[in-house]
C-alpha cells in the first residue's frame, strides 16, 4: 500500500516500529527487535542498516540504541516548543498594535521555517505554520542570517551566503551588514509581489533563536514606523524565554 504521494506506507510503518521498541529498553539485539516488531531478521537488519547511516540507530556491541540524531531533534524540538510558547502571546499583542500578518520563524539551512502565524490580512500571505521559504528572500531570513556568525570576523561571503540566482552577492553583502548594524531587516515583494516585511532577531547579541516579524500590502507597511514594535516584541520575546528555558541553539 502507498500512500498519496506514491511513498511506500508499510516501510514508514516499520521504522515507526523498531525506533518505537526502544521505548522499553536502551538496547536491544537484532533478535529482540525482530522479535519485538514482527519483522523478519533480514528486514530487521536492513532498516537498522539504513538508520545507523542518518545517525538514527547506532551500533554497541552486539546490540543497538538510539543515536544522536533522534536526541538532537529531541532537543529541537523541545527548544521550538519553548520558543513558541513564550512568542505566542507577544505575536498577539503585536497584532493587536499593528492589525498586521505577525510570523515566528527560524533558520533552517538556507530557508527559513514558520513556527507561529497570527492574523488575517486583507491581502492573503501565503504562509503556514510548518511551511518554509527561501532565507534570502524574506526579512525573518535575512534577519537571521545578519545574525549568524560566518567566520571569525562575522562577516558572510559570497559562497557561505550562496543567494540563488538573481541576487546580487555584492547588495546582499551590503544589505547584511545594514541589518546586523540596525538589528532590523525590511523586504518589499521579495518574496511574495505586493507584500513587504519587517523582521528583528530574537537574541541577545550573541545568541539568536529566531526572528518575528509583521507582513502586509506594501502600502500597509511603513518600515520606519515599525521597526520599534517589531524590535520590542523581539526583546519581550527573549526575556520571557530567557526566564523559563536556556536557549539550545546558537546562530549568532
């Protein structure tokens, strides 16, 4: 049976299965996990082939245990949890102040990712929760890779910025810079025609977790009148995280 995407549904099964086994043991033997899943050991060794190559499953001994990677999203996805919860409210608020599209996002290699969205716009935003979108081509992006340390200077070049074909290397390089000095980021139908945006980091200075930002009809968003709400709901929504949880991951 395949599922609609034509993606084979029975293999997700299994290795649903077998990660699912180690809830009841830090190790098991490929007998056990054969045994425990109902798979054939053939099979059973296979998938766990397959698994300790994406750091899934790793080998100890004549036995297997979760490897990092499960704990690292783990980690992830606790850390996103907290951020959530502690922007949800101030995305509200921030709502409230500007009647626009507010967004909660992070890096995610060279897009970025929606962890939050709050508001209606009169002019729909194509965005979801979940969904991503080319860094380089929104502020939350740009933003956020101001704020990323490169190299020893802090300075990106062109390669570690790699933007798609069509930007300019030498304006974006610029346009960096400008944001990392002003700790904003403004973007004008960049990413989507007739929508323009302003993002700030979520940080400290050294560290930055992600970005907010509000989104609207261009002629809905005046940047320079924004900058300051955005800036503080940014501010407000470190603070609060910063007294439940310690930040896991590091970008600036």
């Amino acid at each position: 049976m395949r599922n609609c995407d034509g993606f084979p549904a029975a293999v997700v099964d299994r290795v649903a299965g077998l990660l699912d086994a180690f809830q009841s043991s830090n190790k098991l033997t490929l007998s056990e996990l054969s045994s425990r899943t109902g798979l054939p050991r053939s099979s059973t060794h296979r998938l766990l082939t397959q698994l300790m190559e994406f750091g899934w499953v790793r080998r100890d001994g004549h036995s297997y245990a979760l490897g990092r990677t499960i704990f690292e999203w783990g980690a992830l996805a606790q850390h996103h949890d907290g951020l959530h919860r502690a922007a949800h409210p101030v995305l509200h608020e921030l709502h409230a102040v500007t009647g626009l599209v507010v967004h909660l996002a992070v890096l995610d290699g060279s897009e970025v990712r929606y962890l939050d969205k709050v508001g209606r716009e009169s002019v729909p935003v194509p965005s979801r929760i979940g969904g991503r979108q080319p860094a380089f081509r929104t502020a939350l992006g740009k933003a956020l890779i101001a704020h990323t340390r490169f190299d020893p200077a802090g300075t990106p070049t062109a390669e570690q910025l790699a933007p798609p074909v069509g930007i300019d290397a030498a304006r974006l390089r610029n346009e960096i810079a400008w944001i990392r000095e002003r700790h904003v980021a403004h973007e004008r139908g960049e990413s989507i025609p007739g929508i323009a945006c302003v993002a700030a980091p979520i940080g400290d200075g050294r560290t930055y977790i992600g970005a907010v930002s509000v989104t609207g009809a261009t002629d809905k968003v005046d940047a320079v009148h924004l900058t300051t709400p955005v800036r503080v709901a940014a501010r407000t929504i470190w603070r609060s995280l910063s007294r439940t949880t310690t930040p896991q991951r590091r970008v600036g």
